[in-house]
C-alpha cells in the first residue's frame, strides 16, 4: 500500500497515430530536460507473439466483464490475458499502442501514451462474447508511486492538449 498518483489518457477513434506520435516526441523532448534517461518514443502494432508480448509489458491489458465471457473457451490466441471463464472477465491485449517511456535515475522506467485495443472479442465460431466499451478510441490508464515532480509535469502536457480523461494524486 502507500500513495499513488494516478493518470487515465484517453484520444478519439479518429485520431491518426502519426499525430499521437508527434505530440509524444514533443513531451520526449521534456522528459530529456527534466532529466529522464533514456527516453523512447514507439509506435507498434501488436499483431505477432512477440510483439503481443512485449504489450505485456507496457499494460496489464484493459479489464473487460461480460456475462458472455462465461464458459467461453475458446477465444482466438491474442485477444486476451487472464481470461476467468468463471467469472466471465478478462484483460483484453491492445492491437496498437503509441507510447512514450521515460527511465528515471534509479533506471525505473514509466510509460506514458495511448493503446487501442479490439471493440469486440469474439469466440473461434466469430459469435461476440464481449465488448470493451472503449469504442475504438485511443485509451491509456496507469500509475506511479511517487512524489516526483517531473510525472506530473509530463502529465500536465497531456492535459493541456485535452488527452487527460482521469487524474488522481494521493501525494497532495
């Protein structure tokens, strides 16, 4: 337990992954003068193991619960991690992610940007079993436990360009 500061981000459907990239080279620049380093800017499309792998490392996968999830088997491989077929839940695997990652001096690294994952999952027979409800849109959420001004500072970029959906800070 302790104190987290929390941070959701989300960007339309409709916006072009090349514009979320741009907008992340320029809070990398930030990060660089505040002291981050190293810092990469990625622009990836999760569509092989690996790559679906990797994902796992920037995210937990956006939760999703459907009472149609329940007892279902058999999903095609890389739509979900951690799906409970009694509890009819599961972490939906973005498809898309454009992420910013700042590594701090004790070499911990933070993630900040946006993923898009699949609307519908659907079983092996292509009958819908769940929804994410993010409706396509770009959608980011995570957290840090730590008082470092420099988080809230690359946060702020993202809220003055409009991305910010939540924000939570259990530090003030």
């Amino acid at each position: 337990m302790g104190l987290t500061y929390h941070f959701t981000f989300s960007a339309p459907a409709k916006t072009k992954p090349e514009e979320l990239l741009k907008f992340l080279k320029g809070v990398e620049e930030e990060a660089k003068k505040l002291g981050f380093n190293p810092t990469m800017v990625l622009n990836a499309t999760f569509d092989t193991a690996e790559r679906r792998e990797f994902a796992r490392r920037l995210t937990t996968g956006h939760p999703v619960e459907d009472e149609r999830l329940k007892g279902v088997s058999l999903v095609p491989e890389g739509l979900l991690w951690h799906h409970g077929q009694e509890s009819g839940t599961g972490r939906v695997i973005p498809s898309k992610g454009v992420v910013l990652i700042v590594t701090n001096e004790r070499q911990c690294e933070t993630i900040f940007g946006f993923l898009q994952h699949p609307e519908e999952i659907r079983d092996l027979n292509g009958k819908v079993v769940a929804v994410t409800g993010l409706g396509g849109r770009w959608f980011f959420w995570d957290f840090v436990k730590s008082p470092d001004p420099r988080y809230r500072k690359i946060v702020k970029r993202f809220k003055d360009a409009g991305y910010v959906e939540e924000e939570e800070d259990e530090y003030v």
